[in-house]
C-alpha cells in the first residue's frame, strides 16, 4: 500500500477535522431539505386531490342549474363554498347560483351569493362582475345608497364602463336623468373600441336624450 506525502495527509487530517465539526450540520440540513420535499410533495398531493374532489362536486353543481333544480344547485354551492372556498369551482357556482336566485327573483339569496364572492374570491374580474350584479339587487330593492357606495369602490379600470354605465342605470332609477345621462357618456368615454358596449350605452343615452 501506498503511503501518503505529507502535503495529502494534511489534507485527509483537514476533511476529518471539517466532518467532525461540519457533519452533523450538513446532515441537518440534508435532513430538512428531506422533509421539506416531502411537505412540497404531500401538498401538491393534497391540492391535486382536492382540486379533483370540487371538480366532481361542480359537476353536481352543473347537473342541477342545466336541470333547473335549484335546490340541489344550492346545496352544492355552499359544500363548494366551505370545503373548496379557495378553488374557481366555487366561485364559479357561487355566480351562477346567484343568476338562478335572480331569475327566482329571490334577492336576498342572490346577494348571499355575490357577497361570497366579494369576500372570498382572488378572481379581480369575478369579484368585479360581483359587485356590479349585487348593484343590481340594490337598485332593484330601491336601496340606492348600497348601490351607489359599492359603484364608487375602487376597482379594476377595465371595468370603469360598466361601472359608469351602472351608475347611470341607478340614476334613471331614482328618477335623476341629468345624472344619468352624465354617467352614460362617461362610460362611452371609457369603452375605448369595444363597439358592442357602446352600442348598449348609447341606445341607454338616446332613450334619455343626449342633450
């Protein structure tokens, strides 16, 4: 066998030293980058077994609003609701639970359904479209101060013409046409080159008169 030159027994003499003071830090830390992938891995598991679970209980959901059974849409709303709130499905069902109680011309579950939505959705465009829909039970129960105050939140200025246009639809409720007639050529202002949205606030304007 071979021996070592002095200039190699240094260093197998430093690699002894460094893993008797190191090792067990290294280890450690091999240790916890072990469970932190195993964290990673169970919760990528979990949400992928959650995410499959809500999408069986939105095809429920789905089943009853294309059956009109509103009832049944109902209760797998509020299963999405509290044990999947952070999945679309939710959301999702959430809006179109709220278009059944309105065609039910039941406010008050409506405005249940929205106000999930404001309160629980990250989706800015969902929250948005919310709040618009539930000025519309505002307006409809004559609650114009509820109305008016959730039209004037800040928001997504994407969605500036059809607050204005809103806003204008809340006015000719409340019998104000100057106002009304001020907030629909804001939001023709606003639309930019989507020509179907001002086709919509324009026929709003001319029935008013464009004075």
């Amino acid at each position: 066998m071979s021996k070592f030159d002095l200039h190699e027994q240094e260093q197998i003499n430093n690699l002894q030293y460094f893993w008797q003071k190191a090792g067990k830090y290294i280890v450690g830390l091999a240790i916890l980058g072990l469970i932190a992938y195993g964290v990673s891995a169970w919760w990528n598991w979990r949400n992928s077994t959650r995410a499959a679970d809500a999408a069986l209980v939105y095809g429920t959901f789905t089943s009853a609003y294309n059956s009109k059974d509103i009832n049944k849409a109902l209760d797998a709303t509020k299963e999405l609701q509290n044990d999947y709130s952070s999945t679309e499905y939710a959301t999702m069902a959430s809006l179109l639970s709220a278009k059944m109680s309105w065609d039910k011309k039941d406010l008050s579950q409506t405005a249940k359904s929205l106000n999930w939505i404001i309160d629980n959705s990250k989706d800015v465009g969902m929250v948005n479209t919310a709040k618009l829909r539930l000025a519309d039970v505002y307006i409809d129960e004559k609650k114009y101060d509820k109305a008016i105050k959730l039209l004037l939140e800040k928001h997504d200025p994407a969605f500036d013409p059809l607050y204005y246009s809103k806003r204008g639809d809340l006015y000719v409720a409340q019998g104000d046409q100057d106002k009304a007639r001020d907030a629909y050529k804001e939001a023709l202002k606003k639309v930019g080159q989507d020509s179907s949205m001002s086709q919509g606030i324009q026929m709003r304007l001319d029935v008013l008169g464009n004075n």
